[in-house]
C-alpha cells in the first residue's frame, strides 16, 4: 500500500523547512489555502451555471 505514515511525513517537513525556511511556511501555507478555496469555490460555481443551463433547456 502507498500510505504515507509519520516517518516520511517528518522527512517531508525536514525537506520543506530545509527549502523555504521557517519564516516562509505561513505565506506558503496560507497561499495553499487560498488556492484551494479559490478552486473550491470555481467548481461551485460552474456547477451552478451547468444546472441553470440545463433549466433553460
């Protein structure tokens, strides 16, 4: 199975505080927030405009 258990979540962290540093994560964190908002947010509304266009029909 490819689960990722606590070992390798821990080298990951290593990996991306060694990257960006300790003082970029919030921005880095935040900006991933944002993204997947804004995505959420996009699907919503297309599926709305999908169901009006299927009433209009």
């Amino acid at each position: 199975m490819m689960g990722l258990g606590v070992t390798e979540l821990v080298v990951i962290l290593v990996i991306v505080i060694v990257l960006f540093g300790a003082s970029r994560l919030p921005q880095i964190g935040r900006g991933l927030g944002e993204g997947i908002s804004n995505f959420k947010r996009s699907l919503k509304s297309g599926k709305e405009e999908s169901e009006e266009s299927e009433n209009e029909s």
